[in-house]
C-alpha cells in the first residue's frame, strides 16, 4: 500500500535552506514529502487554513515576526498543523523557545541527515493526532461532568461553585497559572466518578443506607479512573480521588 504524501510549509526567508530541505527530505525512504514555501509570516494563517497542511517547518529568525511571536498568533486558530522549528546549528536556546510556545521539536537549518529528519516529521505528526484525540475525549468527559448535574436535583450549581471558590483560594494561596488551572479543572472534574453510580442512588429523596453509601463513596476512585487518559490525569487525578478526605486523614 503506498503510503500518504505529506504536505509541508516551510516558512523561512533563505531560499537556499528551503532548497537544502527539500533535498533532505527527499532522500527518505519511508515516505514522500510535498514542500511549498514561504518566505514571511504575513500570508501564512490564511495559507494553513485553505491548504490542509500535515506539518509546518519554521525558521525562528523571520523577518518581521519571528518563528516565536507567530507560533503565538498560531495558537489562537483553530486547526493550525504542528510545528518544528529550524534553527542555526547548535541554537539551543532558539529552539528551546520555539518548544515552550507551542513547537513540537527543532532541528538545525542544515547538518541533519534525512532519517533523522523523516522520523521528527513523522513523531511530531503523530503526538498532534494524539493530542487532538486526547482534547476530544477531555471534551467529552467536561460535558459529562457537566451534564452530571441536570441528572444530581441536589447539586444545583455546585461545579461552578466549587470552581470559582478553588480559583480563588489558589490566588489568595500564590499558586503559578499552571497549579491555579490544574484547581479549575478539579473542581470541575471532582464528582464525574458520580456517572458509575445508580440514579436510585443519586436522586434518592431519603437518607441513604448503609449498602447505598458503600456505593456512594466509590465515586472519587471512578472519577479518578475515568480521568486516567487525560493529559493532565497525573495532576489532577488526586484532586479528583481524595476531594472527599480529612483534612486529618481520616479518610472518607
């Protein structure tokens, strides 16, 4: 079965790079590449847009807008390609930079030999179609949580509550943006593990029993296992299973 040509722009300024790319790429055995160019940031949105491209390679050191400042324009457009980024031999902190603003690698300009460059191509293809497999499901598991307190009568606004109470106290606590958003999507998340639990259980309009808590108090530990496939699950996975716990650790 012959497999899929993939579809580059390479963004970058130096002709004579985008030719000693094209070369590279061709000489890779495991699949076909088409590259177009260009040479600045200013008709790139729009290109990416209409063409359907699989990957993007970007020089940082653009005229105009450098590889960093568009990558930044990049993430607030829906459906843009992953990126490499192309920097001057042994640029480390270049690259570095193009990785913390959205980049999924970097290579040299030009001593890179054609496996290597293949197989960061295709890697990087691949952890985006994981990543938006992965943003689907969160998706999913948000409306859920979501939807899980039209069917609980007695939570009302509860998530929004716990949210905007957790994203508060983490202000007033000092957490960083990144633990302040692991918080936000707790609170969110905390009780969707109530999805495994019986409706007779949940609306019950008396006391529950000693059987029906039993069940009842499983909930952390299946919210913690839904959430298991989530990009975040190592972080927020606690949250979700202990948000029931004493403070003196005397359990549920």
């Amino acid at each position: 079965m012959e497999s899929k040509t993939l579809r580059l722009l390479m963004i970058d300024d130096k002709a004579g790079d985008v030719e000693t790319v094209r070369s590279t790429l061709g000489r890779y055995s495991r699949a076909s590449f088409e590259l177009e160019s260009l040479p600045a940031t200013e008709t790139a949105v729009t290109r990416l847009m209409s063409n359907g491209y699989d990957l993007v390679l970007l020089g940082n050191d653009l005229p105009s807008v450098t590889g960093t400042a568009f990558l930044r324009i990049m993430q607030t457009v829906e459906g843009m390609p992953p990126v490499i980024g192309l920097v001057s031999e042994e640029d480390e902190r270049s690259g570095e930079e193009l990785i913390t603003n959205g980049a999924y690698d970097y290579l040299p300009r030009r001593s890179i030999d054609s496996a290597t460059f293949g197989h960061t191509i295709h890697k990087a293809i691949e952890k985006y179609s994981l990543d938006l497999q992965l943003e689907n499901t969160e998706r999913v598991i948000f409306s859920m949580a979501t939807a899980l307190e039209a069917k609980d009568s007695i939570s009302g606004e509860h998530l929004q509550r716990m949210t905007h109470y957790a994203v508060h106290l983490g202000k007033a606590l000092g957490l960083d943006d990144h633990d302040i958003e692991l918080l936000r999507y707790g609170a969110v998340l905390h009780d969707v593990g109530k999805l495994a639990i019986k409706d007779t259980i949940l609306t019950k309009p008396g006391s529950l029993n000693e059987y029906e808590w039993a069940e009842m108090r499983q909930h952390p530990v299946a919210g913690e296992k839904m959430c298991a496939h989530l990009r975040f699950a190592r972080e927020v996975g606690p949250i979700i299973r202990h948000h029931h716990e004493r403070w003196d650790g005397g359990g549920y």
